[in-house]
C-alpha cells in the first residue's frame, strides 16, 4: 500500500503532517493549505507554481513524501 505524506508549515513554525491513501489527496489538501496564505489562488495555474511562490516569500512550506508500507 502506498502512503502520502504532506508535511506542511508556515514560515517561522514546526512542520506538520498528515497521511493520505492517494496522491490527489495529497495535492489537495496542499493546494487549499498554500491557497489559505493567499490572496488570489487563482492566479496560480499548479501546485508547483503556488508552492514555489510561497517558500520564495517565506510564507508557508509543503513537501509531499510517498512510502509502500
């Protein structure tokens, strides 16, 4: 069974995280987290995009990890 982890934070705080059984839930739930530090996520066409913008400001940070367990 494969696992995603998405280790998330915002910037100056510890990482968190959270186990999912697939990979659209993972980017899921990492797009609406990132999304929250934003004011128009809109205007962010992928996850990368929108990921890279937030680590760049120092605004919040995710990784997405996966295991077979």
């Amino acid at each position: 069974m494969k696992v995603y982890i998405v280790l998330f934070r915002q910037s100056g705080d510890d990482y968190q995280a959270l186990a999912f059984s697939n990979s659209e839930k993972a980017n899921g739930f990492a797009r609406e987290y990132l999304e929250s530090f934003v004011s128009n996520p809109q205007d962010f066409d992928t996850l990368d995009d929108l990921e890279f913008y937030c680590a760049d400001n120092d605004i919040a940070y995710i990784d997405i990890v996966s295991n077979n367990i």
